[in-house]
C-alpha cells in the first residue's frame, strides 16, 4: 500500500482525461452539425440566439461588433479537431439576437 497514494494520482488523471475527450468530442460534433446546416442550406435567417446555443452548444467566444450595419454581436464556433489550420464559423446577430449572416473562414493564429 506504498504507493496507493501515487495509484490513486494516476486514477484521477485518467479520469479527467475521458471526461477532456468527451467534451472534445461534443464540441466536434456540434460543429460538424453547424457546418453540415450551414453546407446543407438548414441554417436559418433570424434564429434566436438561444435557440442557436441549443442547437449548436455555446460558441467558443461571443464579442459586440459596433458600426457593421445592423449587427450587433459575433459569436466564433472552431472546429476542436482543427488544430492550428482549423476552420471558424462566425454568427453574425442582429440587434435583437437574432441571426442575420454567417461565414466560414479559416483560423489563422
């Protein structure tokens, strides 16, 4: 029982490692969802922003965007699996945040 302390250590890693992968997980997913929306002509005009978060999780960064007639907030989706050559796709809301435009760029760092 030496080196319980040291096994238990390596027990907790290997769990929080799942639990990284399958939020990783997640997160591709609902990315290829949004892509596949956006590359199938599903995405929509004037959803709702929760809605939007529902469909697709929450965006890896929302930021307000002033003098851009008529759009109010961007929200940035990356592809989790991208690495540093990843797609984004950005949401571009209007002032009742509601989707107006969206675009597909790639992620230069």
């Amino acid at each position: 029982m030496t080196h319980f302390d040291q096994v238990m250590f390596l027990k907790g890693l290997d769990n929080n490692q799942k639990e990284m992968q399958a939020e990783l997980n997640q997160q591709e997913e609902l990315y290829n969802k949004l892509k596949a929306d956006i590359d199938n002509g599903r995405l929509k005009k004037l959803t709702q922003k929760r809605k939007l978060f529902k469909l697709y999780g929450k965006p890896v960064l929302c930021k307000p965007v002033e003098g851009q007639g008529g759009i109010k907030e961007t929200c940035v989706y990356r592809n989790p699996a991208g690495g540093l050559l990843a797609q984004i796709i950005l949401l571009n809301l209007d002032t009742q945040g509601r989707l107006s435009s969206w675009e597909i760029q790639k992620w230069e760092k």
